[in-house]
C-alpha cells in the first residue's frame, strides 16, 4: 500500500466477560488472556512532534483479517482516502484466529488494547474516529457505544446492524443470525460463529449474551407509537449500496430513521444500483466526513 509505513504488532487482551451467571460468595471474573495481531498505518508525513496524528480505527467485516504473514491488512482499505490525506489508520484481526469475531466482547477489548498501544507509542490522537464496513460496522458502532468517550465519530459503510432478523413495515430483515449455510473450508456458518463469539450455551438463540452488542437494540426504547428510537453514542454518517443482497437496505433505513426519531445527528447517502461494495465515492466521503472532526 502506497503512502504509508505498515507495522504489525501483537497485543494480549483479558477476553473474558461475565455473562450474569452469578455465585453468592464466589470469585465469577476471571483472566482469560488471549493474543492478538494488529496493524497500523502511518501516513508520509507522520511525525513525533507538532500535531498529533489524528487516528481512525478501521474496522474490517467478516471476511477481513489482519496477518503480517500474508500481507492482509483487515480494514485498512476503507480508510485509505483518509490515509493518503494524513490520517493513522489502525485495525485488528479480532479474538479468534479466523477473525471473525462478529462485533463481539472480546473483539472490542482487543482492539481497544490495540488502540492503547499505538497512542502511546506513536503521536497520535488520544480520540478517535471509528471506520467500519459490513460486519465491521457493526464492531465499529460496538466499540462508540462501549467507549463513548473516545469515540468523535462514526463512517459505516453498508454496515451489518443487526444480529437477528427484524421485521420492519412488514419486510423481515435477514440477520447474521439466519445466515446458516456452512463455510466449505471450516464446516462453520455464520451463525455457529454467534454462538462461539457470544458464548450462547446451547445452539439456540440468546438474546441476554448479546446486550449491548446489536445496535439497533443499544440504548434504544420503543415510542408510543410503536416505533424503536436509538440514540447514537455520536455523529454517524452511513453508506448504503440499495442494490445490496448481503445487508438489507431496509435496515438501513430502518436505522437512520430510528436515530433520527431520538433528535440525534446522522447522514444518510443511498446508492442507487450498489451491491455490497465499496467504492470511490464512500471512500471520498468518508474522508470529507472525518476532515469536520479534526
């Protein structure tokens, strides 16, 4: 990749969380310590005085990993308009080797740890601005809402936004949840990944693991006249390819009206006759919306 210095580094992440089965008298939290690869990108130009670097965590979707054995650089892709102009860009593989990790806990604990080392080893932003397409959208909007106070903004580009399906208008939503045919290579679906990275304990549905971890569900009520309103942990603006057949445009919609029923600031830009690709104009919006917030 042109413009930029790569360097891949490792962080250790305690992965465990308490899933509410509690114990009178007993120690239930625990270290459970795992690996993780990373990667940052630092534009020509960086330096370790003046500025700080103003940094964008860029978070890759399902089929994204981060490996400096194979060249792959998870979601730095979708930032690189971003990169060229002067931004650090920052991603990483997730909790699990095949970095599938679907937005979840674990996920978000490794990329913060990441997120720790580069600030203090490099002159960059202490906040940032958070990037992320497909299942990454749905880490990226995950990660806002777990560390709000970090978080400026947020680019999601055709972002998976929610877990299980939902109807909307009488139109059902797929979620990642109903994505069931199995990967040829691991003998996995999507939707066993759930049950791993969620830690349901059987292989039905648990809605109680996943609080706090299905946007359209995260700090969000339903009005009195029956319609769900979701309030944002910031600025968001959204890319939707309306010819996309991986993430339901519905959703989308769905979403930014939502957000927009709480008061709260979203841009909305429909592309007309995209599928589920990124393209130029997100990438060139994505940095004309991250340039307002440095």
């Amino acid at each position: 990749m042109e413009h930029c210095r790569l360097i891949f580094f490792k962080v250790t992440f305690n992965g465990f969380r308490d899933v509410s089965q509690s114990f009178a008298n007993e120690v239930t939290d625990r270290e459970e310590w795992d690996t993780c690869e990373c990667i940052l990108a630092l534009p020509e130009g960086y330096s370790e005085s003046g500025e700080e670097t103003p940094l964008i965590l860029s978070c890759h979707g399902a089929g994204g990993v981060v490996c400096e054995a194979t060249g792959e650089t998870g979601g730095i892709a979708y930032s690189e308009e971003c990169l060229k102009q002067g931004f650090a860009v920052l991603d990483v593989c997730g909790s699990k080797p095949h970095g599938l990790t679907m937005g979840c806990p674990e996920h978000l604990f490794a990329l913060h740890k990441a997120y720790l080392y580069a600030v203090s080893h490099y002159h960059l932003s202490k906040r940032v601005l958070v990037a992320g397409a497909s299942m990454g959208g749905h880490t990226a909007l995950n990660f806002a809402y777990m560390f709000p106070g970090i978080v400026v903004a947020l680019g999601l580009i055709y972002p998976r936004l929610n877990m299980d399906g939902v109807v909307v208008d009488g139109h059902y939503c797929i979620g990642t949840w109903d994505k069931t045919d199995k990967n040829a290579n691991t003998g996995l679906s999507t939707r066993d990944r759930i049950v791993e990275c969620y830690r349901f304990p059987g292989e039905d549905w648990c809605g109680e693991n996943t609080v706090g971890f299905n946007p359209y569900l995260t700090h969000s009520y339903v009005g009195a006249d029956g319609k769900r309103v979701v309030i944002p942990p910031c600025p968001i603006k959204l890319w939707q390819g309306m010819a996309d057949t991986v993430v339901d445009p519905v959703m989308a919609e769905e979403f930014v009206a939502s957000v927009r029923r709480s008061g709260s600031y979203i841009e909305f830009h429909r592309l007309e006759g995209v599928g589920h690709t990124l393209n130029a104009v997100m990438k060139k919006e994505l940095l004309m919306w991250f340039n307002r917030f440095i």
